[in-house]
C-alpha cells in the first residue's frame, strides 16, 4: 500500500514538474539544497571552526605570557620589600650605633642612612616604573598586532570577488578621471 501511494506521488509529482532524468524537480531542489549546505559546510565552517580554535590558542598563550610577567613583578616587587626591610634593619643598627658614638656622629650616620635608602627607594621605585612601562608597552604592541591580524582576517574572510572586482573597476575610473 504505502509503495503504491509512493508511485502515486511521484507519478503526480513527474507529470506536473519533471526535471532531468524524469525525477521530479522537488527531489532535484533536495539534492542541491543537500549538496550546497555540504559544501558550506565544507568550505565555510570547518575554516572558521579552525580559525577560532587558533585563535581562542593565542589568546590563552598570550594569558599565559601576561601572567608569567604579573609573577615576575611580584617577585621583583617582594624582593625590593625584602631589601628595604634589610635597609630599615641597617638603619636602625645605624641609629644604635650613634647613640653610642655621641649626637654628632649620631647625627652624620642617620643623615647617611637616610641619603641611601632614599636613593635605594627611588632606584627601586624607577626600576618598577621601568618594568611596568615596558611590560605595558608590551601588552600594547601584542594588541595592536593581534587587532591588526584580526581585521585582516576579518576583511579578508568577508571579501568576494565581486568585492575586489567593483573595486578594482572604481579605482579605474577614478584614474581615467583624473587623466
């Protein structure tokens, strides 16, 4: 029964619409709808798949790069803590000695010690400002390139040939205008 309402349809379908081969042409519409969806599927989503995948790698590399070098400056950052701790230790060695030497030699070493750990203080606080500038202009640099390869896959992935066809004619023109 269901084969003779199969035969019915197509002899319905192939008297009405018959395409190449005497197969109906909804059946033709199928197999080209299958076909294109197979081929985009191909050609379109599986490069884009790929694409993200690559780029969803990058972004967790470069993740990784900044927070080595967040760990780097905070082991820099605990090492000039530790140093200062050590100058302010010396200081006060320095204030108990000139105790005992008398106020003025008391007086010329807190002078002294004052001098250097300021100085200590502000290598150490331009040596922070140094590796954070640098480690800034780091992140900016890889921002820029990775906004720029961005775009370009971007721009690149979205132009036809069409695209490049009407803008090569129109930079032609412009050219025949000016001439």
């Amino acid at each position: 029964m269901r084969d003779l309402l199969f035969s019915a349809i197509l002899f319905r379908l192939e008297g009405e619409h018959a395409g190449p081969l005497g197969i109906p042409v909804v059946i033709w519409q199928a197999v080209n709808l299958i076909g294109f969806l197979a081929v985009l599927l191909y050609f379109v989503a599986r490069p884009l798949t790929n694409l993200f995948r690559q780029r969803q790698l990058e972004v967790e590399r470069r993740l990784k790069e900044a927070q080595d070098r967040r760990a780097e400056a905070a082991r820099l950052e605990a090492e000039i803590h530790e140093r200062m701790a050590r100058l302010d230790r010396e200081l006060a060695e320095i204030r108990a000695r000139g105790v005992a030497e008398g106020e003025a030699t008391r007086a010329e070493l807190i002078r002294r010690a004052e001098q250097e750990a300021d100085s200590v203080r502000r290598q150490a606080q331009e040596e922070i400002g140094r590796r954070l500038e640098s480690a800034k202009a780091e992140l900016r640099r890889v921002a820029a390139q990775l906004t720029a390869t961005t775009a370009r896959e971007i721009l690149s992935g979205q132009m036809t040939e069409e695209d490049r066809r009407r803008l090569f004619e129109e930079s032609v023109a412009r050219l025949e205008r000016r001439t």
